[in-house]
C-alpha cells in the first residue's frame, strides 16, 4: 500500500482526512501524470456514487483538474464500471470514480483509471502520491482561455446501459429477481436495466439520500435480501455494493451465495462453450480452498493474487486470460470490461440461469466451500503500521500456521482501505477453526489497539 492509496484508491472520512484541498491536489497531479502530449488539451471523466460528500469532492477533484488546463466531463451518479467504460466511450485520456464502495456514508474515496479503462498500477499511484506529498514536480496553473472546461453528460447511464445489454443473447423474461441496489449507484441503473430485458425484477434499496448508502443494505448487509426472497419466492436475491463495482447473490432457499460460487458457476459454464481463455482462472489468496478443489476436479488450473480486484486484472493482462475475481464479489469479465462490474456479473448469471434453466441452488452444487471465518479487528492507525514488525503478533501467526498446516490455513493482513487488521481461517473443523482465529484476535487486539 502507498502513503495515500490503498487496494482501491485514496479513501478517508470525507472533509477529515479526505478534504477539498487533498482532492484538488490529487486532481492536479493526475492531471501531470495520466496524460500526454498527444492530446492539445487532456480529457477526463468523473462519476459518482450518491454519498452527500461526493458532490463536494468531485467539485473539488474538478477544480483541480481545470485549474492545469485539463477539461471535465461530469458524468454524475453512476456505477465505478460506467467510469471504466466511459473513458472509452468519451474518448478521454482518464477517468476517476468518488466513491467509498461498500463503507459507511461518512466514507468516501478517490479511484482512478487510465485511458485504457483500467485501475493505475502501483508505479502511476506512486508518482502521484510523490507530487502531492514530496512537491515532486510543481503544478503549473493556467491562466485564461488554457483554464480547463467543464461539462455535464446526458446520456453516460444510457451509453452504459445498453453496452451490458449487449453481453447477453436473450431476454431475463420468466426469472423473478430481488434487486437490493444499497441505496447507492446502482439505483440510477439496475432498476432501467432490468425492466429493459424483462426480468420480473423488484428494486429494493434505491433511494438515496446521501447517508443511507449501505446502510443495512448491499452485498455487506444481506439479511434483509435473504428474509425477502423467501418470503417472497424469488428465484434469486443480488445484493450490489455502494458503487455496484460487486455483486452477490441469495438463493431461492435464502442461503449467501458468495464470489467464490458465482465464479465456480461461470467458469465450469464458460468453459463448456469454450469462453474460459487457457482454461484459466484467477482468484486470491483469500479464494475459498473449495473453489480450488473445484477447479481441479474440472481441469480447470488455477492462479491466485494478492488481495484486491486489481492484482486480479494485472494477472489477467499478463497473459491474456478473460475471467477471475474475489470472494467479496469482484469479479471480471474481461470480454466485455476492464475491471469489476457488479451489474455484469448478475447478467451474466441470470442469463445462465435462463439458458440452462437450473435454479441457482442448483448451479452452485458444482462447488463444496469450506467453512471461513473471517474477524476483522479494529486497530489504530500506528498500530496497523506495527503489525509488520511485532513479534507477539508475529509469533501468534506462526503458532497459528503449525497448527492448521495440515487441515486448513489462516490469512491475516492489514485492510487496503480501513484501519483494520483482517484474519481469515479456513478448516474443516469448525472448533479449531474458531480458537484458532480467536486466540490470534487476541493478540492483535492486545498489541495493535492501544498503539
């Protein structure tokens, strides 16, 4: 992780620690870095999520960005895959996202991308971050008629919309779906997309008031989804996050179905149509062992990545591979995007439901997960930093390896985006998976909390 990005961007309480003034810097020094001289005068587009502070931060983020003689397309409130996809599409040399994904309203965050649609790599966030921090290169503001222009789109939800329309062959017509859109940017879209391709859909959660984003909502707040497609019989839940960069989904049964399950279930279906370029798949680190048993009982070979959808796609370009994702929901369809797109995703899926005419709980039987447990602890910031070097916290890890070496694994690491130390145990015996987490938990919280 950098000084100001994290595995997703900049992100911060908005007006605290994410201010105007950092917003405008940033807006400058990607200005600098993100652009060349093929361009007279450097084009980018911004979007929105419906948090009350990302009006104010993407005003800032515009006057930054005009204030070097860079022009602004505002696209409003859209999902972070429209930024990815309207680059393109606006012909712009990069584009920028205000949005904190799934965190709470007080939250939110900066994501970028390159003219080619795609999350910066650490070298472009780095050399950001040295301009803003170390005054690396000084901004050179424009006077006159060099002041950057700004102007609002009319059609970017249109554009987008029809370009996921066009990732599957027939109509969602006969399949009765609960959309929950987290009160955030998937409200402007999920409701005008699935009435365009017939769903019987009901839209739950798509009225924002810029404090309700997530808010016992979303693909991190599945209850109230689950209680309703029961009592309801639905054939499926999706649940998307803040920015509606994730999706997950719930089964006619109410049971979660997690990332995991929804790439098992497109990848075996990709590769029976001879869509899963090499045969290939690329997970995490933190993919469910169950997943890999999957992929070896289906010749399908397997890669994992650190944390976080972006090393996901760095893997996928290096050797030209066209599917992967994170258990969180992240998952990417690289045919038809060029990051996470949790609207594609439950396309994707629902089509396949339609095309095979399986339920959904059915589909997931191609995968047997492994029971997780996943404790997030909160620590300070110092404390987050010192979790490289503290030997207790060290030690307890390591015990903690030895005795799982043989029946499962523990993950821990600091979170990309929160001050947060994030532990993951996975084993087939639920009581040792249990102490085990829990004594480590306890170390962190003895060592890392008071810090």
């Amino acid at each position: 992780m950098g000084r100001l990005f994290g595995t997703d961007g900049v992100r911060g309480i908005a007006n605290s620690n994410l201010t105007c003034e950092l917003a405008m810097k940033l807006g400058r020094a990607a200005a600098m870095v993100l652009t060349t001289n093929a361009r007279r005068r450097p084009l980018f587009v911004i979007g929105m999520d419906t948090r009350i502070s990302s009006e104010m931060l993407s005003s800032a983020l515009t006057a930054g960005l005009c204030s070097v003689g860079a022009d602004v397309i505002v696209l409003g409130v859209v999902p972070t895959p429209a930024v990815a996809y309207l680059i393109g599409k606006y012909k712009a040399d990069a584009g920028v996202m205000i949005s904190a994904s799934h965190n709470s309203a007080e939250y939110n965050g900066i994501k970028m991308f390159s003219g080619d649609g795609y999350k910066l790599p650490d070298v472009l966030e780095e050399e950001i971050e040295s301009i803003v921090i170390d005054h690396s290169k000084e901004f050179k503001p424009v006077e006159g008629a060099d002041v950057g222009k700004v102007t609002y789109a009319t059609n970017a939800v249109k554009y987008y919309i029809e370009h996921l329309k066009n990732t599957v062959p027939d109509t969602l017509k006969g399949i009765k779906v609960a959309i929950d859109c987290a009160n955030g940017s998937a409200s402007v879209t999920a409701p005008i997309l699935m009435e365009q391709l017939g769903a019987e859909a009901t839209i739950l959660y798509h009225e924002p008031d810029g404090l309700n984003i997530n808010q016992d909502c979303g693909s991190t707040s599945l209850d109230n989804l689950k209680k309703y497609v029961v009592e309801n019989k639905m054939d499926i839940g999706i649940a998307f996050d803040g920015d509606a960069d994730r999706c997950l989904c719930v089964d006619e049964d109410g049971n979660v179905v997690d990332g995991d399950q929804l790439m098992a279930i497109c990848a075996v279906d990709m590769k029976e149509r001879g869509k899963l370029a090499k045969d290939t798949v690329i997970g995490t680190i933190l993919t469910n062992l169950g997943f890999v048993k999957f992929c070896e009982q289906n010749d399908i070979h397997f890669i994992a990545t650190k944390v976080g959808d972006r090393y996901v796609l760095e893997e996928m370009l290096l050797e030209e591979y066209n599917f992967g994702g994170e258990q969180s929901g992240h998952i990417i369809f690289r045919d038809y995007a060029t990051t996470g797109d949790g609207e594609l995703t439950a396309i994707q899926v629902l089509s396949l439901m339609k095309r095979s005419g399986k339920k959904i709980s059915e589909l997931t039987k191609v995968m047997n997960k492994y029971p997780q447990l996943s404790i997030n602890v909160n620590v300070s910031q110092e404390g987050k930093v010192q979790f490289y070097t503290n030997t207790k916290v060290k030690d307890a890890i390591d015990e903690a390896k030895e005795k799982l070496k043989d029946v499962g694994r523990i993950i821990v690491r600091p979170s990309g985006t929160e001050p947060k130390i994030r532990v993951m145990v996975e084993c087939f015996d639920e009581e040792l998976m249990n102490s085990t987490a829990n004594s480590v938990v306890e170390v962190i919280k003895d060592e890392l909390t008071k810090i």
